[in-house]
C-alpha cells in the first residue's frame, strides 16, 4: 500500500545525502587549498582543526550517500556534518578568501 510513498521518499533522502557529501567535500577541498597562515589571520579556528572535523564531515556523509547504516533517512551524524560543512562555506571560506595568495599580477577584476 505504502510502496510507491516508501520508494519516492528514499530516492528523495538518497539524493539529500549525495548533495549533503558534495556540500561537505567541497568544504574539505577548499581547506586543502588555503595556506595554514590564513586561518588565524582571519580570526577563524586553525586549519588541522578545520581539517578534522571536515574529513569526517565527508566521511559521515560519503556513509550516508551510499546507505552504510542501512537507514533511509539521514542519521544524526549526518546531519551534524552538514552543519558543520555550512558553517565552514558561510562563515570560514570567505573570511579565508582574502589570504589565498597567489601573488602575480592583479586585473581589474581579480588575478589573470
């Protein structure tokens, strides 16, 4: 009876938890990519800390994405990582941003 509504609702929880790992490994990627010096020149937490809690961020979600729990709801660890991983791209990415680097000549709308 409620097979149809059952199917529906664990696709739409299923493409919640591959969008909830993308949002959390393109946090992780953008950690990687900034130099350690930033994160305390823009007042933000250090970047091993950040790291941290980001891989497994990743890790919970990537386990998630792929049904690990056997569930077909998003767990609480889920859950966390992906307020974890919007903390970090809302409040740390563009604090961190300006620090990137790079060097080189400047255009009038950033470096070429």
């Amino acid at each position: 009876m409620f097979g149809p509504v059952n199917s529906i609702l664990s696709l739409i929880f299923w493409l919640l938890s591959i969008a909830a790992f993308v949002m959390c490994a393109w946090a992780l990627i953008h950690a990687l990519r900034i130099p350690t010096r930033a994160f305390p020149a823009a007042g933000k937490q250090t970047k091993p800390l950040w790291l941290i809690i980001l891989g497994f961020a990743t890790l919970f979600t990537f386990a998630g994405a792929v049904n690990y729990y056997g569930m077909g709801m998003p767990g609480l660890l889920t859950i966390i990582s992906v307020i974890a991983a919007g903390i970090y791209l809302a409040d740390v990415k563009p604090a961190v941003n300006e620090y990137r680097g790079g060097g080189g000549s400047q255009g009038p709308y950033g470096p070429w």
